[in-house]
C-alpha cells in the first residue's frame, strides 16, 4: 500500500478538473497533488464509452507509476462512464474515487431541494448517472437533465465572463427542459469556472450546487476515516497534459497562487 504522504492523483480531460485540485489544496495544503489533463483528447463528453475507458485506464497506469495513494477520477464524464473499470483496473494498488457520489450523496440530503437540475456533457447526462443515483436516495425529489456541450470548448478556449459566454449560457438555461428547478448540480468539473455567471443568470434564486467544494470535504472525510492523510507535504504540485494547449496554463494561473509549470507527457 503506497504511503500516506505520497501524492493525490487527479485526472480530467482538461483544465475542468483544476476546480476541484484548487479545492484540494485549500482544504488539505498537506497533501501534494498529481494531476494529468488529457488535453489531447477533450472533450470526453462526446467520446464513446469504450474509448473513455481506455483513456482513464491508461491515465491510472501513469498515476499509479507517480506512486499515487488515491487516484480521483475528477471528470464527470468518465466518473459516469468509467469508474468501475478503472477502480477493478487499479485494484488494490490505490484506493479510487469519483467526483459523482459526493454530489449526489450532499443533493440528496439537502431538505429544501424539489426539483433537481443537472447540466452536463452529453456523456455525463446520457448515462443517467445522477439522474439514478438522486432518485435512488431520494425518490420524492424531481430531476430534470439537459447535455450542454459548448460549455467545454468554450471554457477550453478561454470564453469566459464575456459577452460569448453570457449568450452560450443564456441559450441552454433558458430551455423549458430546466423550467422550475430550485437545484442546480454543475455536472461538470468545467463548469465551477462559469458558476457565477449561471448563478447571476438564475439572479441567485437557484441553489448552484459547488461540486468541486463538496468532493473536497468528501475527500478529507474519506482520507482521515483511512488513514490516509498526509503528516506533511512530501512536495510540489505536479501537472501534466498529453497536448500544451496555452488556455490551460492560463485557466490554471486563474486559480492558483503558485506559477504553474506543465509537463507534456504523450500516454498514446
């Protein structure tokens, strides 16, 4: 079993999953980071299900070589699509997480929730993940899905708090599919970065849900219930991308106070 001050490892198909490794390293400093965006491959949401299995497989195989302790799959798309292969892939060289159970087990339990929105890549809301899952845990509660596609690129290519990205936003929020929520699950680790902009659109009378916030909180519960928790940092964050795309690094900078410096590191 890999040691408690060995590192975290993260994964997305791009810049999305650096909200949830931001929420990481403000709640747990302690713990050092590896995180690999597959750049050269984004989006997932629109890949079939077998090739995001490969995807994540071949990222865990390069997350377990960094001597990684936990391996959290920080997409939606291939946590909806690609969890289960990747957790009996690993077996028990490194525990493995999702960024979808934290999110529905914390909807579930939130009293003044109705009627339950959740935008995501098509992947993501085509495998019914949260749909099932919220319904399971909370029957009386109502779910209504809706794919938003653009979001990615759009983040990727740097749209955001613009009048593009307003009008991209407006487009999908305002369809009938979404009509009378009171929730709203961001069903995407992309998706926190435009978080302002959709609560604004909502005029904050929608709950947006902070899904990088809660798979935070989920995993420190998770590490201290485990032994896992680090005793001291063991070093520096550490990013990787299959492809240098110069929106990441500047997307990345948004959201951390130390320089990053990336690594392009060909899996396929």
């Amino acid at each position: 079993m890999s040691s408690i001050n060995n590192p975290i490892g993260l994964f997305d198909s791009g810049v999305g999953g650096l909200t949830v490794a931001h929420a990481i390293s403000t709640l747990l400093p302690n713990e050092q980071l590896c995180y690999f965006g597959d750049t050269a491959h984004l989006p997932y949401g629109d890949k079939s299900r077998e090739t995001i299995v490969h995807y994540s497989t071949g990222i865990a195989d390069f997350l377990l070589e960094k001597g990684c302790k936990v391996i959290l799959i920080a997409c939606n798309s291939a946590s909806a699509n690609a969890y289960h292969e990747v957790k009996a892939h690993v077996g028990d060289r490194a525990r493995v997480l999702n960024v979808v159970d934290p999110v529905v087990e914390h909807v579930a339990q939130m009293q003044d929730t109705r009627h339950v929105g959740v935008i995501g890549t098509k992947a993501t809301i085509v495998s019914r993940s949260y749909h099932d899952a919220i319904l399971e845990k909370a029957p009386n509660m109502q779910v209504s899905s809706l794919a938003t596609p653009l979001f990615v690129p759009m983040i990727e290519e740097g749209f955001v708090f613009d009048d593009i990205s307003n009008a991209i936003i407006r487009a999908y929020l305002s369809r009938q599919d979404l009509a009378d929520i009171d929730t709203l699950i961001l069903g995407c680790t992309h998706y926190p970065i435009i978080r302002n902009q959709i609560s604004r659109y909502y005029n904050f009378e929608v709950t947006v849900v902070d899904s990088a916030r809660i798979v935070a909180e989920y995993l420190k519960k998770y590490l201290e219930e485990n032994g896992l928790l680090a005793t001291g940092r063991a070093g520096e964050n550490q990013y990787f991308v299959s492809d240098h795309t110069p929106s990441f690094e500047t997307i990345a900078n948004m959201f951390f106070n130390e320089k990053i410096i990336l690594e392009r590191i060909a899996l396929w």
